[in-house]
C-alpha cells in the first residue's frame, strides 16, 4: 500500500475535499453579505473530484471529510457521496454541513455509507442564529439535526464558531442542548481568513482557555486521550455521552501531528490551512497530457513543500486572502 509522507516524516492520511464554494447562509465569519462566486468552469467537476478522491485514497488516504461552502446545496452532492463511499481502502467518509438540508438527505447519506456528520451551530437563540448567518433558519437546522439521529448516525458533532459579545455567552447552554441530544461539541475559534467588512476580528477573538472556563463553572471537564485525527483537545462530561472539543488553530500546538491535506473547489491541494502552499491539479487534470501517473506523481511530489507550521496573526491584516467557504473549514 502506498502511502503519502512528508519532510517532517508525517504521513498524510486524511484528506478534506470543498465540493463547492456556495452556501445557502452568509455566516459573518466566513463570507461577506454579496459573495461572489466561483463560475462554473473554474471549479472542479463531480466527475474530477471523483477521480482526486480515488487517487488519494489508492495514496494511503485513509479519510475524507466532504465540506465546502455547503456541501449538501451543491447539485449531485448525494451521488458523489455514494460513489466516494464505496471506494475500496477509504475507511471513513465524513461530512461537515449547516444542516440546512438533512432533513431530506440524512437517509440518503446514511445509505451512501458517510460515517459521521459534523453540523455547525453556533446559538439556540433564532433572533441570533439569524444575525449570524444571515440567512439561516435555526429551527430548520434543529430539525435537520433531529433528522440525523433518527437515522442512527453515531457521534454526531455540533461546531460552534464563539466570537466574543456575540455568542461567547452561550457556551455552557449549546453544550446542555448537546448532552441533551447526546451529541459532541467543539468550540472553534475564530480563523483570520479572508477579509469580511463590518467585523472586527480582533475584538471577535474569544480563546478557547476562556471558553473551557466558562464551562468549568457549570460543567466537569475530564481531559480525554481519544483523538480523532483533528486538530482539538477532548474533554469528557462525567455520566453523559458528550464530550466537548477545542479547536484552537492559533497555537501552533497541532501542526507536529497533522496529518490532512485540503482540495479546494478550485482543484488546489492546500498542504496546510494557514499557508498559501499549493499544487494546482486542476491544471494536471485537465492537461492533454493527462494521466492517472502523473497525476499520482504531482500528488506524491506535493508532499516536499508541505510546511512544517501555519502562520496565523489576528492583531494584523489577514495574510491568507482565501475565504473559509473556499478553503473548506
Ligand atoms: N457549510 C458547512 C458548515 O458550515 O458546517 C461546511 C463549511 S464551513 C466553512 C466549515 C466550518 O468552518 C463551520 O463549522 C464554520 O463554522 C467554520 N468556519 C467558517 N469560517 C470560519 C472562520 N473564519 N474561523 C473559524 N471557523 C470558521
Ligand atoms: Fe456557509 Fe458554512 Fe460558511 Fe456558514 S460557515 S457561510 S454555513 S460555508
């Protein structure tokens, strides 16, 4: 079995895959209110991410997270699923969605074989839910939610992006609503990518050390040893089936074990989130001179300049001038 192995002797086994750069939400963080988007032809076919996602695993890759903008909106997400899902050595299919379609999908995925479901919610609040994503439906995404468990997916994972003086003071009622609904959590810090007008990333900073002890007031938080191939620290809550994640990608505290790649919508392989570091294999599939060996190559080859950390600063100007919904968070 081939396998993917960088300079720093880290094997790359876990690939996540953007399928599209729309949305159906403007979440505040991440897209600014009039996106424009990618046309047509500049973004990666089904049929091209098919093939990508094949390569990869036949490289070793052993799990893919399917994300983008959102995934479920883009037309003939299902069937790529399906068809990604049954590919022979991936063991792990997974999904990041909003939630906004899963009350008709999550049948459809549970069939196409996609093992876990990671679906953002930053508030239980609807006037808020709005406010941050613009767009969003909070009652929608809590049904979709309901949808997804009586599908019987298992460790069905909340998001939750905290921005200080606008969600920061829910945190310890969306980790009640997930013991509730024996669901996981993972508090994400905000990521300086992409300039958003209007939003002060700065004074939008709340850290992950504050939000545990928030928590920690109502909670008991017992450090957990499982990993699941992420970049956050676990905490379990004594007696319920939760347990809590940090997400902190402004320590450097991940990078030694990181072992993922990212495919933007785009056909760019990001080698790490918070550097402009990038292979275009767009270009490769789409070269003449295509084929399936030189495509593994350029796959192979990328791993040389796949930087040993990111460079992230919230004080400064964003350097990274990708938006997440590009990048695929
Ligand atoms: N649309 C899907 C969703 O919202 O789950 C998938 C794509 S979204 C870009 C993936 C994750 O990135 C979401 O949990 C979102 O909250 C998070 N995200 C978006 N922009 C971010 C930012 N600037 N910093 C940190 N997380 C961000
Ligand atoms: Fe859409 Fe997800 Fe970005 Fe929100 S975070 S705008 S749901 S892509």
């Amino acid at each position: 079995m081939m396998k993917l192995t960088d300079r720093f002797g880290r094997t790359v086994d876990y690939l996540r895959i953007s399928i599209t750069d729309r949305c159906d939400f403007r979440c505040v963080y991440c897209m600014a209110e009039d996106m424009t988007f990618l046309p047509r032809n500049q973004i990666l076919s089904l049929e091209e991410i098919y093939i990508l996602a094949k390569t990869f695993v036949e490289l070793g890759v052993k799990k893919i997270r399917i994300t983008g903008g959102e995934p479920l909106v883009r037309k003939g997400a299902l069937e790529l699923f399906q068809k990604i899902g049954a590919l022979n050595g991936l063991h792990e299919l997974v999904l990041t969605t909003n939630g906004s379609q899963l009350v008709t999908a999550a049948p459809i995925l549970k069939v196409a074989n996609v093992k876990r479901l990671n679906i953002s919610l930053d508030t239980l609040d609807a006037a808020k839910f709005k406010e941050l994503t613009r767009t969003g439906d909070l009652q929608t995404v809590l049904n979709g939610i309901q949808a997804a468990k009586k599908e019987g997916f298992e460790r069905i994972k909340l998001n939750a992006v905290i921005l200080k003086n606008r969600n920061h003071a829910e945190v310890g009622d969306l980790v009640q609503f997930a013991i509730e609904n024996e669901l996981d959590i993972s508090f994400i810090e905000e990521m300086p990518l992409g300039i958003v007008e209007k939003h002060n990333r700065a004074e939008a900073y709340y850290s992950s050390d504050e939000i545990r002890a928030d928590l920690e007031t109502r909670f008991v938080l017992q450090r957990s040893k499982d990993k699941t191939g992420g970049p956050s620290d676990y905490f379990n809550i004594p007696n319920t089936r939760t347990r809590v994640g940090f997400i902190s990608p402004h320590s450097h505290n991940f990078c030694s074990t990181c072992n993922r790649v990212r495919l933007t919508v785009e056909g760019r392989l990001l080698l790490c989130l918070g550097n402009e570091h990038s292979v275009d294999l767009k270009k490769i599939l789409r070269s003449p001179n295509f084929t399936s060996e030189n495509l593994k190559q350029a796959i192979i080859d990328s791993m040389e300049i796949k930087p040993e950390k990111h460079e992230f600063n919230v004080k400064e100007q964003p350097i990274i001038l990708r938006y997440m919904n590009m990048t695929g968070g």
